[in-house]
C-alpha cells in the first residue's frame, strides 16, 4: 500500500512569488491534513480537508490556501512568498474526518521550501 | 487551548542505555496522545498512540509510553537504545479533530 507522497520535495522560490504543493493520500483516505514545520514556531497545523471541504483552519494569514479534489488528493498554494515561509510543508492523510473520533495520520516526507 | 511540553531539547544517551523522554500536557478533556519520530529529511512517523484504556502502551521498535492523567504526563521509554534511534521525537495532542498540537521536539543523539 503506498504511503503519502508529496510533490515536489524540495523547491527554491524569491520572494513574492507562489508556490503549489501537492499530496496524495494514502487510498482509501479521505482527509488530509497540512503542517508547516519550522526550526523556530514547530510544527504547526495550517488546514484540513474532507469531501473537498475544509473543516479547519490554523492561524495562518490568508496567503496560505488549499483545496481537495473528488479524488482526495490535496493541494496547498502560498501566494506572494515571504522569507518566513522557508519551511518544511507536511502532509498528513486519515481515513476519517476529525471529528468522526480520534484517528491516526499517517504522514508523507514533505516539502522543503525555500524562500531567497 | 491545548499545549505540549517537552521539556529537554537535547538528550544524549549511550548505546544500550535506558531511555525516557518527557512529555507534558494541557488539555480540558481526556486527551488523545501521540509520538512520533522524525529522521533528518523525512516526514513524521507515528510510534505509539493513546486513546484509552491501559494508560501503558506499547509501540514499535521497542518503545513504550505512560499516561499518567494526574501529572499530565505521556512519557516515551526504551530500556535498551541503539544508534539507529537517534532521531527528533514528537509528543502530541489531539483532539476529536484531526489537528495535532506538537512539542517543541527532543532530539535524540546515541553514544557508541
């Protein structure tokens, strides 16, 4: 069973420029969750999604987007790139929404980003 | 609002040498608890969790961890390391959700 793949793994940007990831949960699951991972604030919880959905939302400022498509798999969008969003994006897929019970994530080996 | 602490940033153990990394919490309710460890370049890999039931859970590559409610504690033990545990660990809560709140981290180095 394939895990979470994360495309691309590593990508440099300059600022004020956009950047798309892309996951692709594990088959068969539905939600998928994304995490921005810094050596400064952590990991830190930015979005998740459901049925194309989103169900929560992190305290990121609103140049942090997403969205899922029919066929679960996920993407996530920062527009006008700053020097802070150096980061590793994490995603996470599960086979249930979050509130439907505690659940396990199984996470991919995420996206190096690098803002110059 | 939840928090995890992990209170040591760095732990260095020798090979072979018992090993427990502490985890503290705050949350209001019962919590959902995990670990996860993280090699250098990759993603997050879950070791144990806890929902409920036996507050002693066992996870893989020999870990442990114990739910203690009234310290508000869920610490990570291995009675023997070897060199490929080094790694950073993650403790972390959950809620219903599907949103995790991480500690800070400890990064694990093994002694030969």
């Amino acid at each position: 069973k394939a895990g979470v793949t994360q495309t691309p793994r590593y990508l440099i940007k300059t600022r004020g420029q956009q950047v798309t990831l892309s996951c692709s949960p594990i088959s068969g699951h539905r939600s998928v969750s994304w995490y921005q991972q810094t050596p400064g604030q952590g990991l830190q919880f930015l979005f998740e999604y459901f049925s194309e959905t989103q169900r929560n939302k992190g305290n990121f400022p609103g140049r942090f987007s997403g969205r899922q498509f029919s066929n679960s798999r996920s993407e996530m969008n920062v527009s006008t790139l700053e020097l802070g969003d150096s980061a590793l994006y994490l995603c996470a897929s599960s086979p249930r929404q979050g509130h439907s019970g505690a659940n396990v994530l199984t996470f991919g080996a995420g996206s190096r980003l690098t803002v110059l | 609002a939840q928090s995890v602490t992990q209170p040591d940033i760095h732990i260095t153990v020798s090979e072979g040498a018992s090993l427990e990394l502490r985890c503290n919490y705050s949350y209001g309710a019962t919590p959902y608890l995990f670990w996860y460890v993280q090699s250098p370049g990759q993603g997050l890999q879950l070791l144990l969790k806890y929902f409920s039931g036996d507050t002693l859970v066992q996870g893989i590559k020999g870990f442990e961890a114990e739910f203690k409610r009234s310290q508000s504690s869920f610490n990570l033990r291995k009675p023997s390391v070897h060199w490929s545990d080094a790694a950073e660990y993650f403790c972390a809560v959950g809620n219903a959700g599907n949103m995790l709140t991480f500690g800070g981290g400890t990064r694990l180095m093994v002694k030969p």
